[in-house]
C-alpha cells in the first residue's frame, strides 16, 4: 500500500501543514515531517483549519475525476454496470482473478480498490490532525473551534462509513498518528459506526444550515447521519436524521427550469440539475454537498471529470460499419456531422447493463429515460459521420443501425461500442480536450433526492409502506413520473429509484453492500431468501441481487479478448491490501474471508482503542 498517506496536491493557497506518510512495506505509517507546512505552523488559526478542512474536501473530490475514475470501481460492483474495456486482459472483470489482495488494486487499466483504501485513510489523517490540534488553537473562539471540528467530524465519518461497507471491519484510528505505528488491529464494522454516529449528533449541533458551496453544512452531516443510522439498523433514528434536512425549509428538490439552459425550450428541469453551471448554482436548493472545479480554478483536476469518456459508449473504435460495409463513425472533431463534439469520445469503460438503460425504466413519461429532448441517449440517435462516407455510400448522416436488411451485425464489439446512456448525467462541455471527454464540473456529493430515498428505505424497513411511496414519489413526479402506490414499496423498488435518480453519483457498491448487511442483521426476506452475519461472505444480498439484475456476470459473457465476467460471493467486500497487512508487524489487520490470508485473522475488537 504505497504511499497510503501521501500529500495532497492542493495549490498553495489550499495546502495544508500535515505529517506526509509514504513509502511501503515497515515505513508506511512512519511520519515525516514537512518543515515550513507542519501543523505546529499551520493549524493555529480560523484560515489554517479552514485550508486543513480544503484539504479534506479535496480529498474526497478526486473519486469521480480522471481516467479511470474510482467512481467505476464502485459501479461495476453493482447491477448498473460492468468494465468495458476488452482489449487486454487486466480489468476487473473476472473477479475471482483480478481482485486478489496481492493483486494491482489502483490502476486505470485494472481498478481502483487500492484507490479507496489509500484515499479514506488520508482524509482520516486529515480531520485526526484537524480534531487532534483544536484544543491548543487558543485564540478560536469555542463556537468556531466546535464548528470546525463538526466539519472534520462529517469527513471523518465520511470516510469510515465508505470503509466499513467497502471493507467490512477495518482499524479505527482517531487520533493524530506523531510516531511510527505498527500495531493496528481490526475493529468490528458497527462500533465504528456507533462512534460516528456519536460524532456526528453533535456535528449538528455546532454547523449551521447554510454554508459556501462546497463546504460543509448541517443538512450534509444530517444527511450522513441517516446513512449510519440506516446501516446501523436504526431507522427511526435514520427517519428522524432525513426528516431533519426535510422539514428545515433550507433544502427543496428542483422542480422548475433554472440556470443557464432555462431559456431553452427543448430542454427540462432534469436537464438543467445537471449542468455544470447549475450545480453550484445559488438558485439550485437541492445540493446538501458537492465538489467543486470549474477550469481555470486554482484547485482544478487537470483534465477534467472525463465522464463522457469512461461511461458513453466507444462509437469511434473501428467496429461501426454501415449496411454498405464502410467504416461508419470518425474519431476526429469539428467534422460536418461532429459526434465527438456532440457526445465525446467514450471507449465503455463503464459499460451500462440492460438493467440500467431498460429494465428499470417503467414510465414513458420519465424525464430522466427521455430521448426527444436530449436527456437520453440511443445508439440510433446517433448518425454515420466518417468523411470518407460522403458522396460515396448512401448512409453517410443516416442514423445508425445495428444490423443490415438482411440480417448482418453492423458492430464487431457491442459490449463496448453499443449501449444506452444517460446523455444528461455524462455530458460536461470540455475545452480542454479534443474531442471532448468530459471538462471540469462541480459534482454533486449530497442532493436532497437522495435523503427523500433515504428516508424511504427506512420506511420499507419499518413495513411503513405509504410512507416510503411517499417520500419515493416526490423523486419520481419531478421526473414527470406517475406516482407509485404503496403495494409497490420494496427495497429492491428503492434501489431502481436509486438507480434511476443517482447514477454515477452514489458509490454504488457501498450502497448494496450496506443494505445486504441489513438484511443478514434483520433476517428480512429477499426474493424469498435470508441471510445471517456468520456467513456473511458465503451468502449475501448484494451478490444475489447483482447475479439477478447483471446479465454479464450471470451469464458469465465472454468478451471479444476471451476474459469472462465473474462474480462470487465473497466480493461483497473488498480485499485488503496485502501491503497493508504485512506493514502491520506488531499486530493483526484482518483480511476478508474469501481472500488469501483470511485463515490468520483474530477476533475483531469490540472496542476502539483510542476511545
């Protein structure tokens, strides 16, 4: 686990005094210290916190930014989609091979598990630091200092409520690391949570309502709060915690045209949520939290979010040919019939499946599945535009088609080169690459539609069944849905709304793997099933649910490269980093049953060592 936590690259006015923690093997939670930029220097004052809490955001910012984008781990984890990639071998596909602990777990060419063990411990790091230096910070006043360390308790809680439902039982450390440590033991999934639960009723004490946008504020921290209430089993807790960011007034769901498309009338509020200017937006009431990086920023991610790249499908690798047997689609820009510029360079690394371009979608009024205005996307929106076409094969601009009169496929790859996709979601206007792959956008983290569904699933789970139509609906009759009845509600309904309403937005698996823990607490059926926590690993939710609804990995489909889809059930958590484990000399990090190295694990604590 090299360089687990190594220093954020932050512009100079963001950066933050902090210990660097690098290297690998026995030094790789060793500090070392950064002169100039160390706490002692830095976290004395409102503007030092405040960078120290940038810090953080930045943090956590970089998981749906970039080639390779963490974001898609988390995806092809689920129902929604698979890795597309098929012209090498080395992308998570066949899981039982490529997901080991020994295993390259952060690459843009295999997957970015390593990505997420890396980047939760440093935004752990970080709010420690922030928690731990407070109390000498003695020229802030008391109010301030709790307002801070209610922040850098929601990104401390953050970060373990995406550990412990990626890996299960993790360390717990919560306080800053000064000296070399190599002792770390395994603590249960629950006491963790139960300790940021506790942290974070009191975040929500000292945060206001409003704040900056990109910076924390109580609907956000309430908003997690209900999340470990719900993976905690508490759903009247999680209800209250929902209903809190609901009731204040401060947050409402967008309803009407806003921004910058609003004078467009082609377009709808779907749309406008989600343009790039929109986000952020003053008149936009949804957001609770997000991301923010608009070019020419200092801070920016260089490159862009490039999720036109990742998630659209590759129509401009050779394999598109028209009925005449012509190349159909150019990979170049600024052409007469310009689909890069239109709908970006995408090479399906996140490759939807049927379930989420078609099985979900059970409204044709839906805004949110809708091709006439733009919002969605068919393959036969999209038209021949190789120049070498023109004047000589008929259907150069026609639109393309799969297969000929006579029956002939007119793709040599579909599972990269032909699939839906939500052209509203991945569209970000680039003018930093060409063709475009997706330019810099602030992004959501946190929007009010989520902590309706929240709350939903909290009802479903209380056999609340009209409750949870309710809070489902408002979602839904924004998209121009009509209303579902309460014979409706299940927890498989929530997560299709889930699917519909906040994809590549929500860590997905995280999502799947909390509700599979509820229902092996709980014993509640799915699809006539329960489970149970001893075998948690063997039989479980999240892996049914996805073999169910991913035709991929249940068919076990072979792609053009001969690599097979393939999923077991221990995936449902991921593999600690053996680099992690062997790091620890003094004591046990526990590696995850499934996984080589499970056979040495001990009992997990049933208390936080530094509590």
């Amino acid at each position: 686990m090299k360089n687990l936590y190594k220093l954020l690259s932050l512009p100079a006015i963001m950066v933050i005094g902090v210990m660097l923690l690098e290297g690998c093997k026995k030094d790789w939670l060793k500090p070392k210290p950064l002169s100039f930029f160390s706490p002692e220097n830095t976290l004395v004052d409102v503007v030092g916190f405040s960078s120290a809490l940038n810090g953080c955001a930045k943090n956590l910012k970089d998981e749906w930014y970039g080639d390779g984008a963490p974001i898609i781990s988390e995806t092809i984890f689920s129902e929604i989609a698979v890795e597309g990639t098929d012209d090498k071998t080395g992308p998570a596909q066949n899981l039982d091979v490529q997901i080991k602990p020994d295993a390259n777990l952060n690459s843009v060419d295999a997957n970015k598990i390593g990505w997420y063990w890396n980047q939760e411990w440093v935004g752990i790091r970080l709010a420690n630091t922030i928690i731990s230096r407070l109390p000498a910070a003695t020229a802030i006043p008391d109010s301030t200092k709790n307002m801070i360390k209610g922040k850098a308790y929601f990104f401390r809680a953050y970060d373990y409520y995406r550990l412990t439902n990626q890996f299960g039982d993790v360390p717990c450390p919560l306080k800053e690391l000064t000296s070399a440590k190599t002792d770390y033991a395994t603590v249960k999934r629950d006491v963790i949570l139960q300790r940021m639960k506790r942290d974070l009723d009191s975040a929500v004490l000292w945060v206001p309502w409003k704040s900056d946008r990109g910076d924390v504020n109580r609907g956000a921290i309430y908003h997690l709060l209900a999340k470990i209430d719900l993976a905690l089993g508490l759903f009247d807790d999680a209800i209250a915690a929902a209903s809190a960011v609901i009731n204040n007034g401060t947050y409402k769901l967008m309803t009407s045209r806003f921004g910058v498309d609003a004078g467009i009338a082609s377009k709808n509020v779907i749309w406008d949520l989600h343009r790039p200017a929109n986000k952020a937006a003053a008149t936009n009431t949804e957001v609770l939290f997000l991301v923010t990086d608009a070019f020419g920023n200092a801070g920016r991610f260089v490159g862009g979010i490039q999720s036109m790249r990742q998630a659209a499908p590759g129509i401009s690798i050779a394999g598109i040919r028209t009925p005449n047997g012509g190349t159909g689609i150019s990979a170049l820009a600024n052409i007469e019939i310009d689909n890069m510029q239109l709908y970006g360079r995408g090479i399906g690394r996140c490759r939807s499946t049927s379930y989420h371009y078609n099985e979900i979608w059970d409204d044709v009024n839906d805004l949110r599945h809708d091709s006439t205005s733009g919002n969605w996307m068919y393959m036969e929106n999209v038209r021949y535009s190789n120049p070498a076409l023109k004047n000589v094969d008929p259907y150069y601009g026609q639109r393309l088609r799969l297969y000929s009169s006579t029956g002939t496929l007119l793709c040599s790859d579909t599972l990269r080169q032909w699939y839906p996709w939500p052209h509203y979601k991945l569209y970000i206007p680039d003018v930093e690459n060409t063709p475009m792959r997706g330019g810099n956008t602030d992004w959501y983290v946190m929007r009010l539609a989520e902590t309706y569904l929240i709350r939903a699933e909290a009802y479903v789970w209380k056999n609340d069944m009209a409750n949870a139509a309710a809070d489902v609906n408002k979602v839904r009759q924004r998209a121009g849905c009509a209303p579902y009845t309460a014979a409706k509600m299940s927890i498989g309904t929530i997560l299709d709304e889930r699917a519909r309403e906040l994809y590549y937005e929500e860590g997905r698996k995280t999502e799947l793997t909390r509700i599979a823990y509820l229902f092996a607490k709980t014993g509640q059926p799915y699809n006539g099933k329960t489970y149970a926590l001893n075998n948690f690993s063997v039989s479980n939710f999240m892996v049914d649910r996805i073999l169910e609804k991913n035709g991929f990995y249940r068919n076990n489909f072979v792609t053009i490269h001969q690599d097979m889809f393939k999923i077991s059930q221990f995936h449902v958590l991921w593999p600690v980093p053996q680099s992690a484990i062997s790091a620890n000399t003094d004591g046990r990090i526990n590696q995850n049953i499934g996984y080589t190295g499970a056979d040495l694990n001990v009992p997990p604590l049933d208390a936080i060592p530094e509590d």
